[in-house]
C-alpha cells in the first residue's frame, strides 16, 4: 500500500497499519484486504457488489473496520454491505471513505448499509469521510444507513464531514422496537461551492425507546447545506432532534425538523439553530493574542468536537 492509500486510512479509519481483529479494505472499487475472526465473519455477495458481515451472538471488546479508499480519478463505486450483529454483543463497527483526486473526472462512492441489530446488543458505529487532491475533478460520497433494532438494543452512530467532499446526500432511516435506543451525533463542515444534504426518518415503533438525532456544521465561502430531520413517536416513547449550525461568508443553511405523534405518550422534541460566530468570541480570543482567522479555526474546531 502506497503512502496515499495510508494517509486516506489514517484520516478515515485512524488506522497507521493494518488493524487487529475483523476488517475488509476496499482499494478503489476492488477488494484490497480481508481479515475475520472467531465471532465475526465477513463474506462476498454472490449477487452485485458488497459484503455481509455476521456477528455471533455474545461477541464482546471486538472491533470491525471496513475503510473505503480512492486513489483514482474517474472512480465510480457502489457497494451493498450487511450487518447481521446478533444478540447480546458489545462491538465497534468503523467505516469512511477517503477520496484522493488529482484528475479532472469525478471520483464517486455510494455506500448503503444496512444493519440489523439483535436484542440487549450494543454497537458504536464510527463513518468519517474525507477528500483531497489537487484535480479538478469532483469529489462525491452518497451514504445511506438503514437500521433495524430488536429490543433493548442500542446504537450509536457518529458521522464525520472532515474536508473535500464536493457533494453529499446522507439518507438515514431507523425503525426502533421495544426498549430500544439510537444515538445519532453528525459533524460536517463544508467550503467553496459544495452541497451536504442529510436526512434522517426514525420510526419510534417500541414501547418505552427513545432517539436522539443531533448535528453540528459548519458552512463556509458558497457552500450549501441541507438539514432535514423526521422522527416518528409510534407509541410510548421519546424523541429528539438538534440541528446547530454555524454559517459564514455567502453560505446557505436549511433546517427542516418534523415531528409526527401518533400516540398519546409520544414526548418528542425539535430544536434548530443557525448563526455566524458571536463578536464577543471572536474579541475575547483576539485579546490573548490570537488573529481573527485563528480566533474563528479556534471556535469552529470546539463548536464540532
């Protein structure tokens, strides 16, 4: 593996070697490395691009990675994966991609994922994505997550924008069953003229399960974001979605959170906030002797930690 191809796994998956345990790189468009363990196996669709990832149950203290890298210009990529996480597992599940373009073509990756996660289980799922290159070619990431989650089960999802992707549209669904909970915490930061829409719909089926849906972005020069959030209160239970977001320059932001109470004991709550960085913010860290360009780094890196 090339010093590219390192970098792109450092940036997505925090990975300077190849990881312990399970994992399944994917090199521009082709598998570039497998791994499986005892407790998690990981097989090749036989039916169109992508992967099924099978977690027996109990599985404890185990991680999965499976990094997405492209390290060509004009790569079009498409993958289905599965995730089959059984009962009573505790298990870290780290995805991304990173694009490295220095062509004048579009380099492209969609990934849909859809996890089924079993009763009493809980999973931390980390997706970071990123791009760079020198090209003039775009750089494109369109991930969907589809989650299913049996009783008492829980998932918390991170998604991380860290730079140079042109244009992204994230869908998201969940359907919840008794007792379960989603934690669902979003980062994105965009600049020049790139788009990120994200969109999340979250079915509170279960008695007594709850969803907490919150992003944090930021929007820079041109750029254009989408925020749009819908949790459905089913039954007994407690929903939340938080939009923040921080606009600058000629950027654009919309925030469309939705709630829909289909049941008496449904408790949901929607809350949306867009503004430019305080003055009083920007003085206080000038004082200490920082520039206005790095008293604004300083409040936007804080803002999405």
């Amino acid at each position: 593996m090339d010093a590219i191809k390192k970098d792109l796994l450092m940036k997505v998956a925090d990975l300077h070697e190849v990881p312990q345990g399970a994992y399944n790189i994917r090199e521009n468009g082709k598998l570039g490395g497998r791994a499986v363990t005892e407790n998690i196996n990981i097989v090749t669709k036989e039916a169109g691009p992508g992967i099924d990832i099978y977690i027996k149950d109990g599985t404890k203290k185990e991680s999965l990675h499976i990094p997405v890298i492209i390290s060509e210009t004009g790569v079009s990529d498409l993958v289905y994966n599965d995730f089959y996480v059984g009962e009573n597992c505790d298990v870290v599940i780290v995805a991304g991609c990173g694009i490295h373009n220095t062509g004048d073509e579009k380099s492209e990756h969609d990934g849909i994922h859809t996890f089924h996660v079993g009763k009493n289980s809980r999973v931390k799922y980390v997706e970071k994505h990123y791009g760079d290159g020198v090209g003039s070619g775009d750089n494109v990431m369109n991930p969907t997550t589809v989650i299913y989650m049996e009783e008492d089960s829980y998932l918390e999802m991170e998604t991380v924008q860290i730079k140079g992707i042109t244009s992204t549209d994230r869908k998201t669904s969940a359907v919840l069953k008794d007792g379960a909970v989603l934690e669902v915490h979003e980062k994105i930061m965009t600049n020049g003229t790139q788009f990120a829409k994200t969109d999340f719909v979250v079915d509170l089926d279960g008695e007594n399960c709850s969803a907490n849906v919150v992003s944090r972005s930021v929007a820079k020069d041109k750029s254009f974001q989408e925020f749009v959030s819908e949790i459905k209160g089913n039954n007994r239970c407690t929903g939340h979605t938080e939009c923040d977001a921080i606009i600058m320059d000629d950027a654009r932001v919309v925030a469309v959170p939705k709630l829909e109470a289909a049941h008496v004991d449904a408790s949901l709550i929607h809350e949306a906030a867009i503004g430019k960085i305080a003055g009083e913010q920007l003085t206080k860290l000038m004082t200490l002797g920082l520039t206005e360009a790095e008293a604004e780094e300083h409040i936007i890196k804080g803002f999405l930690k």
